[in-house]
C-alpha cells in the first residue's frame, strides 16, 4: 500500500548519464548558478568537476559550503536559485544542478569518504537548541572551528523538519540519518526528548556553554479561525510527521480537502495520492499565476492526480462541508470531504526560550540577541524560509558565535 510513498520519486544519475548532463555546462567563467546559491555550494566550480570526471572534488566543494548537501540536492526549489541564473537557458533548458549534486553525494556515501574534519580544539563550547537543517550547519561549522558542541532536540530523533516533515519520497529519511551521522562524527553530541525551556533551563545551558544557539524552526501548523474545533481538521505539520513516522502505513478516508498553496500543500497532496486516496482536492488562495508551490512540485501533484483549484477563499464550514468564494469573481463552490488538512502556513512557538516573537520572527536583527550569550538562527531569524537559507543561516550563525568568542582574532 505504502511502496509508492517509501520510493524516491527522482530518478539519479548514473555515471553515464550525470556525464552527459555535466557535459552541458557551459563553464562560465563568472557562473551565475553559483552567485544564484543561498548556501553558496558553488555549482559552477563542482559541475566542472564532474565534467572532468572528479567526482571527490566535486564532493570536497559540495561539503565545504553545505554540510547538508544530500539533502539540500533533494529538496532545494533549484528553479528559484541556481538554475534560474544558468546561462544553458538561453539555448534550452538550465543544466539540473540538483540532479548533478545528488549523485555527487551518493557517491560520496558509496565511496565512504570523509571531507569535513574537526578544528583544533579551543577549549569553548556551544550549545545548539534544535536539530533542524539551520542547527545541524551551525554544528558543522562550529566543529570546523574547534568548538565542543552539543545538541539538544525535543524530539525523540534528530533532524527536525527534515525528519518530520519533508515526506519519504522526496527525502528519505535514510538520507537525512546519514547527514547527521556525518556531523557526529565530527565531534557533535546529539541529546534527544529534552525540551530546553521546560525539561532543562536555558539558564542552566549559560552557564555551562560558552554560548547558546537556538534554532528552532517554525514547527507548529496555523489553524484558521473557521477550522477551530472541527475533529475532521488536521494540520498539515500533524499529518506529514505521522505519515513519515509510520512509513506511510496509516487509515485515510477515499476524500480528502488540503488548503493551501505552497510547496507543503503539495507535499500533503502529493502523499495522500502515493497512499491511494482517491479524491483528493486542493483549494488555493492564490491563481495559478501567483502560486508560490515550485513549479517542480505543483507538476508532481498534478501527475499524481490531484484535483488544483486556483482563486478560492473559504467562507463557511458545516461539520465535513466547506464553501469557497472566488477572489475576484461572483462564484461559490462546495466541497465535502471526510478528512480536512490544512496547509495555510506555520507558526514559531518559542517554549519559553526567552526570546521575543514578532510574526514568527525574532524582534531583533541579526543573530546575536540582547543576551551577550543567546544567539538565533533559521526559521526564527528574519528572512527565507527554505532549507538552503536555513543552511546559510546556520553558517552565518556560527561565524557570528566565534567572533563573539574572539574566535577570528
């Protein structure tokens, strides 16, 4: 029942083939694909390794940018980025530089290399609050530098959303495991089922750590006014890391209403069709033109049958019936549906962490906070919300803790 969900749904490259997609590349001397990273990963520098067959070098230039480079080959919206500064598109269509890095890193696993080593040790330590892609960075680097470095999760596994919320087929969690074991190894402690703020006092981590780092993500799902109460209503937080913790071997109902737009929609509906659903609608706020899914993930839903209906708000809810109006033109459509989800956004909670939310974001700038000792990084600082931002985030983080330590002196 569930195969379908468990299956990577990108087919990778063989050597062959990655061969003939490198051999694309028009090697710019000024490659705008690596001026387009967040993470500054440097496609251009490791897609011109790959041409000349070297595939470690390739490897070297993925990890000493992005300690998440698996992960980030698999889900980072390539189109937004790197792949819409690649010149190839003024010929054909852009190289697929998410394609290139993820056989790079597959064969980095298979090869078993090592790449990142731990710095010489300085004697200070840091403590990280959250294991999610802007934390496992920040860890990365802060290692990199000489620094002791712990982890503290509240979930009963490491990775935050990258485990719990990104499904299976898009990234297996296999993928995600092997990420982490990666930066354990280079000298991180991983504490699960701890939740600072209530199991542990923050104050207690001040005064053991040189520094604290929260990166806590924005993980709690937004429930609209008109949802409040209904049994049939699950967010779509709740119901991806159910899915993902089951394997996909959970109960669904032949009808199914997703609200929302943005690529976690299209992950909601793309799962419930993997898992067999057979009706499943997806209402979205904002026209086909407007919609702020990637293009990569709105194709698949479509494929996998899913029913897209653009420019509806929802006006009123009656046990399992929803009325939408149109945005802009005098039009009403009613659905019934055995199971709601909602895909309308995520919230910050901050779990009495001490820091100040405005809006899902810190109140301050930067990621130093008013606390000389505190510092802040992903989905809570100001900015984009991708998990390639969230790596670059966590680097940024973690050269603002060792300038603080007097690290770059």
């Amino acid at each position: 029942m569930n195969q379908k969900y468990l299956n990577e749904a990108e087919t990778a490259y063989t050597i062959q083939t990655v061969m003939e997609e490198a051999q694309r590349c028009l090697l710019c001397l000024d490659a705008p694909c690596s001026e387009a990273c967040p993470a500054k990963t440097d496609p251009g520098k490791f897609i011109r390794s790959v041409r000349f067959r070297n595939f470690k070098g390739a490897a070297e230039t993925i990890r000493e940018n992005n300690a998440l480079g698996a992960v980030c080959a698999r889900v980072c919206p390539t189109e937004k980025y790197c792949q819409l500064g690649c010149k190839r598109s003024g010929i054909d269509e852009p190289i697929n530089i998410g394609g290139i890095q993820q056989f790079v890193t597959d064969f980095e696993q298979k090869a078993n290399m090592t790449i990142l080593e731990q710095g010489k040790k300085n004697g200070k330590k840091v403590a990280i609050v959250g294991s999610g892609p802007s934390g496992l960075q920040a860890a990365a680097s802060l290692l990199q530098l000489g620094y002791d470095v712990h982890i503290y999760e509240k979930q009963a596994e490491a990775g935050g959303y990258l485990k719990y919320g990104i499904p299976e087929y898009r990234l297996p969690n296999a993928i995600v495991d092997y990420e982490i074991e990666r930066i354990t190894a280079l000298g991180a402690d991983i504490t699960c089922g701890v939740t600072i703020g209530k199991d542990m006092p923050l104050d207690e981590l001040k005064e053991i750590y040189d520094a604290v780092l929260i990166a806590i993500g924005a993980g709690a799902g937004k429930v609209l006014p008109l949802f409040e109460n209904n049994p049939l209503v699950e967010t779509a937080v709740e119901f991806l890391a159910d899915v993902k913790m089951k394997r996909g071997n959970i109960q669904l109902p032949e009808n199914v209403l997703v609200i929302g737009g943005g690529d976690v929609a299209m992950d909601v509906a793309t799962t419930l069709k993997l898992l067999n659903v057979p009706n499943v609608t997806d209402i979205v706020y904002e026209e086909f033109s407007e919609f702020l899914a990637s293009k990569k993930e709105l194709a698949g839903a479509q494929e996998q049958g899913v029913t897209i209906i653009d420019g509806y708000v929802p006006e009123e809810v009656s046990g399992n019936q929803v009325t939408f109006r149109h945005r802009k033109i005098d039009s009403q459509i009613v659905i019934k549906a055995d199971k709601i989800i909602l895909a309308v956004g995520q919230i910050v909670r901050d779990d009495n962490l001490g820091i100040e939310i405005i809006h899902n974001e810190t109140a301050f700038a930067g990621y130093q906070s008013p606390d000389e000792k505190i510092f802040v990084t992903g989905d809570i600082v100001q900015g984009d919300k991708t998990v390639v931002w969230a790596v670059q985030k966590g680097k940024e983080a973690a050269q603002a803790i060792h300038h603080a330590l007097g690290g770059d002196k």
